[in-house]
C-alpha cells in the first residue's frame, strides 16, 4: 500500500479506505457523486447547438478578425 501512496501522491489511510470502499461497493466506489451547486441550467439540446455553432467555420476569416480590423 505505501507504493500505491506514493504513486498517486496520496495518504496511505486515504489509499486504504479508498480500498475497503472498493471491496464493499464495487466500481460505484469510484464515483465521485457531486453534491451541492447550481442546478444544470443549460439542455442537452443547448449544448448541441452550442458546440455545432463553435465547430462551424465563419464564410471568410479576413471578416471576422479578432480585433474588429478589416484585413487588406
């Protein structure tokens, strides 16, 4: 167990409990489960627009430069 410490740069207790949860729970163990925090606010449906519109190239890079300056 002192390896396993060291490699994950982890308390040896730590990396024990992390161990005996394994045992009773199984892969479920290693589910972070966050609790707390704003409620998700944006859609499933949101997000697929959002990341479409992202991946889509503008029709002319010289148009939209960054600093609002027309390229000659």
């Amino acid at each position: 167990m002192p390896g396993i410490a060291r490699l994950v740069a982890a308390d040896e207790d730590t990396v024990r409990e992390v161990i005996h949860r394994f045992n009773e729970l199984g892969m479920s163990a290693l589910d972070p489960r966050w609790a707390g925090g704003r409620p998700r606010q944006i859609s499933t449906e949101d997000e697929k627009f959002l990341v479409t519109t992202a991946k889509t190239r503008p029709a002319s890079s010289a148009a939209h430069s960054p600093t609002g300056a027309c390229a000659s």
